[in-house]
C-alpha cells in the first residue's frame, strides 16, 4: 500500500519475517524501541531486551505478522504492532480495560488493537503514523478482524506536555482521521477508539 506523504510515497507492508533486518535497523540501539521490542502488551511479565528482541523475531516467523511496516524508498521509517487483542494480554487484563471488557471480548480473533506505534527521528509529524495506521487497518481486516480498536492519547487533554516517547499508543487526531470513533473515556486524556471494518 502506497500513501502520500508531503512530496514523497511512504510504502505499508506486513512485517514478515524477511523484513527482520529492517526491524533491528528502526528500532536501534537506543531509546524505548530498543528496549522493549514492542513486547509491553505482550507479556504480563517484565520484560529485558536480549528476551524481548528475540520474541519480536519470533513472533515475525508467525503465519501471521504482528503488524506493519512503514517504508520511504529503501529506508524503514515506521512500525506499528497490530494484533488480535487476544495476543495482547497486558492490556486484556488491564485495570483500565475492566470496564469495557464485556462490550469488547478480548480471547477472539475478531477484535484487533492498534497497540504501538514507532516513527523513527527524523521523519515524525509528517503523516508517518497516519499511514501506518491506515495500512494496518487494511491488513488486519484481510485477516479477519471485524473490530478495532485502540487507545490513544488525547494530547489537547494533557496538562503537561507529551514528549514523543509517550506518544507509542498514537493520537487521538489521527484515530479519528482514519475513522475511530470514541466509545468512553478509559482515564481523562486516555479514550477507548473503535472501528468496525
């Protein structure tokens, strides 16, 4: 999937297991990626990078990826996990989630969550996270989600100001922009999103 971005294509693909390479290059040596590997929602468990690198490897040799890939030319700009909430169990089991969890069944194939995004520096506030989003929702309904859902911030409803580390959950403008809608608020700048595809 192709998706414009100022005056270049950013291209979405599904993390496969080839791409592995492409994965240790966006996620580096440093920061939050570097260290969790994307496997916070995962495990309930705590987490060390050597067991969480390996997991995420793991996890792109799956039938199916754990999520999507953003691309500009040769280059990995972006990654966002999204996955059936089934496969996330931190935050089926969250207290913030209680709330919600009769509506939304948490042990099916169904419902899918867009979980966490990764833009590499560089290439932030330039619709990286848009596409993403846009091409993971495509592929996670060519995988059979009927639902998704995600929990984004609402960075206006932050008091203080929101450092881009903190932003791995999304936006909640973009959310929106792709076509979420709000069904409540799971904490005062914390809402719970919901597509049907």
């Amino acid at each position: 999937m192709l998706t414009r971005m100022d005056d270049a294509s950013i291209e979405i693909v599904p993390a496969t297991a080839e791409r592995w390479p492409d994965v240790e290059r966006l996620f580096g040596t440093r920061g939050d990626p570097s260290r969790c590997w994307c496997q916070y929602h995962v495990t309930a468990n705590s987490y060390r990078a050597p067991e969480s690198r390996q997991a995420l490897q793991d996890q792109m040799q799956g039938p199916i990826p754990p999520g999507v890939l953003a691309y500009l030319g040769d280059e990995p700009i972006g990654w966002l996990r999204i996955s059936p909430l089934g496969q996330l169990p931190r935050i089926a089991a969250s207290p913030s989630f209680a709330k919600v969890r009769p509506e939304i069944p948490h042990d099916t194939t169904d419902v899918w969550q867009a979980a966490c995004f990764v833009v590499k520096v560089g290439h932030r506030r330039r619709g990286v996270s848009a596409a993403l989003l846009t091409g993971g929702v495509g592929f996670a309904r060519d995988h059979g989600a009927k639902v998704i859902i995600g929990r984004p911030i609402d960075i206006p409803a932050v008091e203080s100001k929101v450092f881009s580390p903190n932003l791995y959950v999304g936006a909640l403008s973009t959310f929106l922009k792709a076509g979420f809608h709000e069904v409540l608020r799971l904490s005062p700048h914390r809402p719970l999103v919901r597509l049907v595809v």
